[in-house]
C-alpha cells in the first residue's frame, strides 16, 4: 500500500494498527493462493495468446477484402477505430487475469508486436493478390492499426 493510501486511512479514522494490518494483508495476499489457481491463472495466459493468435489472423483475413472498398479517409478512421477496439478488448482481458508479473507483460508487448508484424504481411499479401489499385498506402493502414491496438495496453503499463 502506497504512503499516500495510508495517509487517507488515517485521516478517516483507521488506526495504526489496522492500516499495518491491511498493508500485512495485502503484502501477503498474492503468497497465500493456491498454487493450482496460479497454474490455471498461467493455463488461461496461454490459451489467450492462442486465442489472440487465430483471431486476430482471421480478423486480418476478414477485413482486408472490405478495407478495398473503401476511399482512403475512411480506411484510416476504420484502422483507428478497429485498432482501438481490439486494443481495449486485449487490455480488459490481461487485467482480468491475476498473477502477472513483469516478464508476462514483456512476453505480452513482444507477442503483440509480433502479431502485429505477421498481420501485416498476411495484409500486404492478400492486397498483392487481389491487385487492386488502392488509392491510399497499406503499410501506413498497418502502421496506424499497430499503434491503436498498443495504445491502451501501454497506456495501462503506464498507469500502474
């Protein structure tokens, strides 16, 4: 419990005692789970990454035919508003699941710019494919989809 917290405890009346007592609590709490449910915490860490692996591979596959049919204003502000979307649905689940330290958010910043990478190659090679003229840059769509999906995560690593 941070100083400022244990401040505003006492200022409401909590005792000394009771404020050591939460901050006990609260230092052990994380020691005091089952290791199973750890485990589980760990199974459901992996299963999402599967989860987010084919989604967002068959979201990319999906929407690249209907981002074609769309004048260059527009694909931008879909880019924007599907990156942010996913981004916060990605954000609510990691913060839903317990247990994690900092190396599961470096693996999780490192899966995602992968991901990333790989969508964009799917991307620019189904476009290749359909040789469509496209009357805006593709790679920038990418870029700024790749951009709105990481902005809440790293808003949220920012804020804690």
């Amino acid at each position: 419990m941070h100083p400022k917290q244990q401040k505003r405890l006492s200022k409401k009346g909590w005792s000394k005692k009771e404020i050591d007592h939460s901050v006990h609590l609260l230092k052990n709490a994380k020691q005091k789970h089952l290791p199973i449910k750890r485990d589980l915490h760990h199974l459901g860490f992996s299963l999402l990454l599967l989860v987010l692996f084919f989604g967002s591979i068959i979201l990319t596959v999906y929407s690249v035919p209907l981002l074609l049919n769309f004048t260059s204003q527009y694909v931008y502000l879909i880019a924007v508003i599907i990156g942010l979307i996913a981004g916060l649905f990605f954000t609510f689940i990691i913060n839903e699941i317990e247990f994690l330290d900092k190396k599961h958010h470096i693996i999780l910043l490192l899966f995602l710019l992968m991901l990333i990478l790989i969508n964009a190659i799917i991307m620019l090679g189904i476009s290749n494919r359909l040789q469509k003229k496209l009357n805006y840059d593709l790679d920038v769509v990418v870029l700024v989809f790749a951009a709105f999906f990481l902005v809440p995560y790293l808003y949220n690593l920012v804020k804690k």
